[in-house]
C-alpha cells in the first residue's frame, strides 16, 4: 500500500472512531498493511501534524492512538461545547496516585498506604476506566491486583508512565513499605 494513502487512511479511520484505537485494531481494519507500515505511518503522521499548523494532533496514550486538538485552543472551543470534566474527589486522586507511582498494587496495600479503606474509591476509579482489575496475587483470600488503563494516560495526557511526575523523597517512601 502506497504510504500517503496508508496515513490519510489512518487519519480518516482515527477521526471517525474519535476514540483512541489500538495498533492491533488498526491492523485489522487495514489489513493490506504490514504492522510495521502501519506504526510508521503514524509516526510519520504524529510528527508532521506536529510540525505543521494543523488543528489536530495525533497523541498515543499507552498501546492506543487518537487524534485530538491542540489545548492551546481549547479556549474557542468552550463558547460551543459543553464543558463537562469528570473531576475527581481527593480520596480518588490520592488513591489513583497510588496505584500510579506502586502498581501492581492491591487494595490492602493501598489502604495501609492511606490508611483508611479504600474500596469505594478503587471501585469509582474502576467504574470511570481510570483502573483495571489485573488478575489476583497467589496468596491467601487471593486479593486482585489493581493497575491504571490507558484511559488514565490520556486523562492525564501522558503517553506512558516514565513520563509521571518525579516524586521527592521517593527512596523514602519505597522504604516505608
């Protein structure tokens, strides 16, 4: 398949799905192309549309891809779309932040961190696509194994976890536990 007309083909497939698509899913639907034509295809179209004054950007939040605007000017888009952000209360956050920076974790390793028990706010984080079940630990009652999704990449505009935010003092806190 001819690469410009593999990448304008990504980009139509990206802009009609409006959700981030898996490389995996992207191979299925294009299947005359190779998985590596299709990786440097969005490479290249990621950054070109950096490069240039285009409105849209291609972002990759973990194994997914999605074309987004660019937040220097989300500022016009607010005048026609609802802004609805799905805001997160501080047991959330304090809770996701966790598993962020300890995955894999479970849920009592979580609440001894906090200190207070935690499920409620693991199942909210669950139930926003911000955390996933990860299977369970071979021990005794076998509890689950929570880790972030890719989802959470993207609410938090990261493309993998080495990009979270260094933590002070983090030699400590891995001795505390």
């Amino acid at each position: 398949m001819e690469k410009e007309y593999l990448k304008g083909l990504i980009e139509e497939i990206l802009y009609v799905r409006g959700e981030p698509l898996e490389i995996s899913d992207l191979c299925q639907i294009i299947s005359e192309a190779s998985k590596k034509e299709i990786i440097e295809a969005l490479n290249d179209i990621s950054i070109q549309r950096e490069k240039s004054a285009s409105g849209l950007l291609l972002k990759k939040f973990g194994n997914t891809y999605q074309l987004v605007s660019r937040n220097k000017h989300h500022k016009y888009f607010e005048k026609f779309v609802e802004n609805t952000p799905k805001k997160l209360s501080s047991s959330a956050l304090e809770t996701l932040s966790i598993i962020a920076y300890k995955q894999p974790i479970t849920r009592v390793e979580i609440d001894k961190i906090r200190g207070v028990n935690s499920q409620r706010s693991i199942d909210n984080l669950i139930e926003k696509g911000l955390v996933l079940e990860n299977g369970r630990l071979d021990k005794i009652g076998r509890p689950i194994i929570y880790i972030t999704s890719d989802l959470f990449l993207k609410y938090f505009d990261l493309e993998d976890l080495s990009q979270l935010p260094k933590i002070e003092n983090q030699e400590e806190i891995n001795n505390e536990n």
